[in-house]
C-alpha cells in the first residue's frame, strides 16, 4: 500500500489526539505564539490561520504549499512554478500580431518600466473575442521582455475546476512571493471568474457582482507584479475597475489582409494545406482564421487533410447560429463593370499606399449593374474585409433602436478594420422634407453624422437615388453611376459566365446587365447544354422582365463625378 503523504499522516494525529496546533507548532519550533502569526508562511498564505467559534486555533496549509511539501527530491527545481503557477511559453513572434503592434509597443516599454523601477499597481488588459489570440500575445510581450510569465490559479489542489476563491487565493499568493523575490509577470486569464456574473444595468447599478469592489479595487491599485488580465468582454465590467488598469489592447478576428499570413503559418506548423475554399470562408468570416488551427488537427487526426474547411466551417456555423458552406470564390473579372466613371483608375488612386482611408462613396443604377460586386472588389484591393449591411439588418420597429443599430454598425466596422457598406441605403437616407415622424428624421441624421466622422471606407449603393435626401450628396466623397453593359462588355461577359465566344446576335440586344448574365447562368444549372440562340433569347427575356426605373437617376442637381 502506498505511504500517505507527510502533511496528510500529521493532519490525522493532530485529528485524533486532538492536539493543540498552535502550541505543537511553537514547540517544535520554538516559536512564540505572537511570532507564528507574523511568520512568513502565515503572510504568503501558505498558512492559515483561523479561530473556531470555540476559540480553537487552527492552523492548516495552503494546497499549493501542501504539495510543495510533498514533492519529491528532484522535483524542488520547480517550487516557484508551483508557487506563482505554470510558466507560459511563447509560440509566435509580435510580427504575427500587425493589428496590435502600437500598443504592443506601448505594453513592452511599460512592462520594462515597470520591473525596473519595482512600480506597484502594473495591470494590462487584453480583451476580444474568444479565439482572437489574447492569451498568445500576453506571452508573446513576456517573451519579448525575456522574462517569465505565469498563468495564476489555472485549476485548484486537485486539477479540478477551481472556483472564484481558489483563483484569488492563488492570485495572492503568487503576489505575495513575488513581493521580495524575484521579478516576473503574472497572467489572470478570464478575468470574467473574479467578477462573477456582474451585468452593468442601463442605471450604472452593477448587479450579481461576485466579492467585494472595493477588495479587486485595491488589488489591482497595489499588485507589486505586473500582470496581465484578458477579458472575452468587457461590456459588463465596472467602469471603476476599468479605470484602474495601465493598458487596454483590443484584439479582433485577423482582417483580409492579415488572414492568409496567418493560414499560411498554421498551415506550415500543422502540414495541412490551405484549401481555396478556406481561404475565401476566411474573406468572408475573418473567425475563420483563428479556427484553422483546430481545424488542421482534426483534419490530421481524420486521416483526410482536405477536409479542415469542413471542420472549420462546422465551428463557424455554431458560433454564428446558421449553416456556413465553405466554397471556392467565384473569378469574377473587374474590367466588366461598367460605370460612367473610369473605376479602375478610382480604385488605383483609392488603393494606393499614401491615400487616406476616410472616403466614402455612392454607387447608384438599376439593379443588376453590378454595385455589390463593384465595392467587393474595392475591398480586395483595399485587403480589408467587407461588412455589409443591409435595410433589414439596421432598421427596427422600435424607437431609437434604428440609430442604435447603425452607430453598432460603425463602431464594429472601426474596430475590425473593415470596409463597411450599406445596400439599399435609400431606406435609410430618405429625403427628410417628405418625413411625417420624428425618427425618420433622427435616422437620417444619425447615419450622415457617422458618416463624417466614419475613418474608414464606406460605400453604400442604391437603386433609387432618387429619393435620397439631398444632403447626402456632400457627405460621399465619391459618386458613381453603374450602367448597362456596352457591346464590348456585353460579349467579354458571354464569354465569362457562359464560357463560350459571344455569338453575332448578342450585339444586336442591347442594355443588358451582369445582373442578366448572371441569372441566366443559374437557369442553366438545370437546363443542360443549350445553344447559342437559346442563351441570347434568355438574356432577352431577363431585360424586358426587368422593372422600368424611375427617371432621372440621380440628385436632384447633378453631383460631381469622379472622372
């Protein structure tokens, strides 16, 4: 039978003679009672010491000193892990992090401070999304330091869950010994297991905090170590704590520009390919990303390296509530949108290096000229991903929630780095003279405020310019018509959806639109191989199945034009 541990074989004498611990302790010390309480092992907390409601005094060890006693011979090299909690070690460079490099800056030199000159009260906060990389980049900026980073109270004594309690305790701890001893940087992942369940109500009540305020108060304002907290949101934090912390880094979902650099080096890590359909889900859902890596393991495991786009995709689809397929892009060439505008020299000037970002701009024209794809290939060119939003997406029934929702749109947009665009924006930027309620009014106003002070691109598109409110026209930098295809358009289209050269014929139907192309290219799905004639007489019929628009297109006197 295996020996009992040391410190369990004494808490059972101690049990059943019911000894004196306090005088049991001073005898084979030789301490006086008033010198045990102030020993060094009572203020770390390796010690407790309490008394019971029958003025008993209880001594007992702290779990993470129990199994310090316990340990081994050879395992004596690791007691400070075990004290302060396991080391963290770094697995990428701060160039992996190109969104957070200022304040990764600002992070490092005050971290360097801070250890150099013993600065108390030293807290950085990192937060975002669950799987945006605050954990990695916490030990990234160690790394960088060349100092040690130890995540505090990860499980209790047993490797179980730990509780609120247990999490403190080892927080304290670890701040304590590190108080005299040492220099090192302390993580408190999950910063949400301090705070409990705490919700910030709309009257600044705090409700179901877990603890004291003014207990996490305190501790963040005289921590002697440095220590980085992450957060998966801190909506609900109180602000008195917020303000406590040095340093607050955002971290979000990587951007199209950054997306493939970071498939690119998963992949190489993993051995797993990167497959074109994931690349273009991570366009589209920059989660993507940031899921590749569980992804590629479990593709690995399956024995079919191929299918990480399915395993990621089935995540994505979780996270987002709905079905998420991942497919190949479609090639779509930009030299077919037509405009009365030169778009390519546009967007060469818009895309360019030393331009600045806070454009706006309108797309107008009947439907199917090609709007939506004129500003997705915008946002190739820009490598920013595309946010779109909708009339459905933003408009709501009750009062002030339409303004609510397009202020959440902009301030999402800035924080992720992303394009936004607004389709069928005359909804929402109807002419104010024709307006009969106060929030018709209210809308319009609160999306052309945002609008010039947005920092970003912002595209919006409509079909009926006509009816937008005549102050919207100086709030877009830049105003494009889309229209009808010309002859030479008309047949490169031919032959890019239908891939086959345009037949004579086609030049004779004129006013078409990749809209039209692009619906007789789905009907073909089910049709089988047809010839020639048939496919002219289908654009034909989408043409005139076309909804006549109201004429003229445009402001009501004429905007300037991007020529």
């Amino acid at each position: 039978m295996e020996r009992a541990p040391l410190t369990r074989s004494l808490a059972r004498l101690i049990d059943s003679e019911a000894l004196d611990i306090e005088a049991l302790v001073g005898t084979l010390t030789g301490l006086a009672p008033h010198m045990i309480r102030g020993a060094e092992v009572v203020r770390l907390d390796l010690v407790g010491r309490w008394t019971t409601k029958q003025d008993k005094v209880e001594l007992g060890l702290c779990w993470s000193f129990e199994r310090l006693l316990d340990a081994r011979q050879d395992q004596h090299a690791d007691l400070i892990d075990g004290l302060l909690g396991r080391r963290q070690t770094a697995r990428h460079a701060l160039a992996d992090f190109p969104a957070q490099q200022r304040d990764a800056g600002l992070a490092l030199a005050l971290l360097r401070g801070a250890l150099a000159n013993g600065a108390r009260g030293i807290n950085i906060l990192i937060h975002g999304p669950p799987g945006t990389g605050k954990t990695e980049l916490a030990r990234t900026l160690a790394a960088e330091l060349g100092e040690p980073l130890h995540a505090v109270g990860e499980a209790d004594a047993d490797g179980e869950e730990p509780t609120r309690f247990d999490r403190i305790a080892a927080l304290r701890l670890a701040l304590r010994t590190l108080e005299k001893r040492g220099r090192a940087l302390l993580l408190f992942d999950e910063m949400e297991d301090m705070l409990g369940e705490a919700r910030l109500e709309q009257d600044g009540r705090i409700r179901q905090r877990a603890g004291s305020k003014l207990f996490i108060n305190r501790l963040l304002e005289n921590n002697p170590a440095p220590t980085i907290w992450t957060s998966n949101c801190i909506a609900d934090v109180d602000p008195a704590i917020l303000r406590r912390f040095s340093l607050s880094i955002r971290m979000d979902f990587p951007g199209v520009a950054h997306s493939p650099a970071m498939l690119d080096r998963v992949s190489s890590e993993e051995k797993v390919a990167v497959d074109p359909a994931l690349a273009a889900l991570a366009a589209r859902a920059p989660e993507t990303a940031s899921l590749f890596r569980v992804a590629a393991r479990a593709a690995a495991l399956a024995g079919d390296a191929d299918s990480a786009n399915r395993f990621a995709g089935s995540i994505l689809g979780a996270m987002r509530g709905e079905a998420i397929e991942p497919r190949a892009p479609r090639a779509f060439d930009e030299t077919l949108l037509a405009a009365d505008a030169d778009l390519p020299a546009l967007f060469a000037r818009l895309t360019n290096a030393d331009s600045p970002a806070d454009f706006s701009l309108l797309l107008t024209g009947p439907p199917g000229t090609g709007k939506t794809e004129a500003v997705q290939a915008l946002a190739r060119r820009l490598g920013r991903p595309l946010q779109v939003k909708r009339a459905s997406d933003l408009m709501s029934k009750w009062v002030g929630e339409t303004e609510k929702l397009i202020a959440e749109a902009f301030t999402d947009a800035r924080r992720q780095g992303a394009m936004l665009f607004f389709d069928e924006v005359d909804s929402l930027l109807a002419d104010r003279q024709g307006a009969t309620r106060s929030w018709e009014v209210s809308q319009v106003n609160e999306l052309l405020t945002w609008m010039e002070a947005h920092p970003l691109p912002f595209a919006a598109a409509t079909n009926h310019a006509a009816k937008l409110d005549p102050a919207s026209a100086r709030r877009f930098v830049f105003k494009v018509e889309m229209r009808a295809l010309d002859e030479a358009r008309a047949r490169r289209a031919f032959v890019h959806f239908f891939e086959r050269e345009a037949p004579a014929m086609l030049d004779r139907l004129g006013g078409l639109t990749l809209g039209d192309f692009a619906v007789v290219a789905r009907q073909m799905r089910f049709m089988g191989e047809v010839d020639d004639a048939a496919l002219v007489d289908r654009l034909r019929r989408e043409r005139t199945a076309r909804p006549a628009m109201p004429q003229p297109i445009g402001f009501g006197s004429a905007p300037a034009r991007c020529e």
